[in-house]
C-alpha cells in the first residue's frame, strides 16, 4: 500500500519536533520588509520583531510560490508516496491556490484541502492527518478525517491593538467596524474564523473580559480532544490562560499545545494577541 505523507505550510505552527517525529513537510510562507524577503522561519521571534520595530517598512507577507508545492510534491511522489496537503485557509491567503496549481502535475497522488482555518486550528488537522499517515491509511481515509476535524475545530483570538490587522489588509471588510468602534469606545476585539473567514465574535471594554470570555466560549464547546492556545510576544498571557483552560475543562494541562506564532500571522496580529484552538471530540 502507497504511504501518505503530509505537506503543509508554515502557518500551522507547529513545534519543529512534532514536525520532526510525523515526518510533515512544511514549505514555508514568505515574509517581506520592504525589498528584504525571508523564508518563514528564516528569522527568530526576536529577529523579526527587531526588524519590525526598526522599520521603516511594516513587515508583509504572501504565500510560497508554486514552484515550491511543486518541488515538494515531485520528490515525495517520486519516492512513491502519496501525498495529503492541508494549507491556511484560503479566505486569508493565496497558499491554497499555489499548493492546488502545483498538484495538477501529479494526478490524484497528491490532494490539497482547505482546512478554513490558520496557526493551530489548521495545525489540529494537520496532526490528525500526520497520525492517520502513520497508522497506513489511505489517502481518501486521511482526507476524510481531515474534512471531520476540520468540522469540529474552533479558533478564537482576541487582539489588543487592530494597528497590525489593518496594516496587513487581510480582513479588510472587517475595518470600518472595527476603527469604528475600537476608536470611539476603546474596545478590544474578539475575532472567530467563521468557514474560514476571520469575522467579529465580541467586544470587551478590558484584554482580562476578553480572556475570560474566550474561555467561557471555549468551555462551552465541551468534550474537548484537542486544545491550544497560541500568542504573540505574550507567553505568561498565553500560560495563563492554558492554565485556567485545563482547570475549566478539566483537561490535562500538559496536552493543551501553547505556541508563540511564526512571523507569518504574527505580522497581522501584533503583540499581546492570545488566541485559543479547539477541537471537539466527535461524536
């Protein structure tokens, strides 16, 4: 039986030894200051945030070239795997759509799906998938299950500036809205990724209400079977709030994943972004 192996891109953020033990692929996003460009993961946490607040140029990014996906996909298929690549959600990025044109080359030995999510929302199906790999099932079994965690999962992020999400031009349709309302009352707002789409879940007149609401959404969700929680340049925010998570829902603290996002998201997020991934048990 051909073995699936999993490609996906730099935005799931995950952990380099999870990466490491499932054998996952990542091709990396791109990330722009001005003229300089960088692959994702090419500067450190510390680097990036240097150069962002040296400027003069805002950091961008965009998605990884065909070329890329296509370079990927050869040397797998030519080792006679096929091959399962979830991506960030096309609703915010074009990486799916450079993934899909670079699978066309390959037939029904490579597959790309959406997983309508980003950092560890799609991470979540990218691990389902990378474990079903393991296991030896086929690929239409390992896009199924991607297709059933993707169905269940749930990202919620609260922002503590909307600066960085406006540069980026990401959520555009989002901005009148938000200036509005962040500029006149001073308010922090709560973004859900609806199919895909980041879109206004709250408001909060303080960052602890917006946690603690978060957490309230989240518990709602219950039973949970699998919880993270990720966070821009604020980890004892983001350990809180993990800590709280697993007293909430009785879930044991050292599963809930918690990671500092990649220099991709963290360009439209800012600082002090605290943002919560969840995946209902099914069934």
């Amino acid at each position: 039986m051909t073995q699936v192996r999993i490609v996906t891109d730099s935005a799931a953020d995950l952990a380099a030894d999870t990466i490491a033990r499932l054998e996952i692929t990542v091709v990396p996003l791109v990330v722009r200051f001005g003229e300089q460009v960088y692959l994702d993961g090419q500067l450190s946490q510390d680097e990036f945030w240097h150069k962002t607040a040296q400027g003069p140029h805002h950091p961008g990014t965009s998605q990884p070239p065909v070329g890329a996906f296509e370079e990927v996909f050869a040397r797998l298929v030519e080792a006679g795997h096929a091959v399962l690549c979830p991506t960030i959600t096309s609703k915010h990025s074009g990486t799916f759509n450079s993934a899909w044109a670079a699978a066309q080359r390959f037939g029904e030995r490579v597959r790309v799906v959406d997983t309508l999510s980003l950092s560890l929302g799609q991470g979540f199906q990218v691990l389902a998938a990378a474990e079903a790999a393991t296991k030896g099932l086929s690929l239409d079994e390992v896009a199924g299950l991607v297709e059933r965690v993707r169905e269940h999962t749930d990202v919620l992020i609260l922002l503590d500036t909307i600066e960085y999400i406006r540069r980026g031009g990401r959520a555009d349709g989002l901005m009148p809205v938000l200036g509005r309302m962040t500029k006149l009352l001073r308010i922090k707002p709560i973004l859900r990724l609806v199919d895909g789409q980041l879109s206004m879940h709250g408001l909060v007149r303080s960052y602890e209400r917006g946690l603690a609401q978060i957490q309230q959404e989240v518990a709602r969700l219950r039973p949970v079977e699998r919880l993270g929680v990720l966070h821009v340049r604020y980890p004892e925010g983001a350990e809180r709030t993990a800590r709280a998570l697993a007293e909430m829902l009785d879930f044991p603290l050292e599963e809930i994943i918690v990671t500092e996002t990649g220099p991709a998201l963290s360009t439209h997020g800012g600082p002090h972004v605290v943002g919560v991934a969840v995946c209902q048990r099914a069934g």
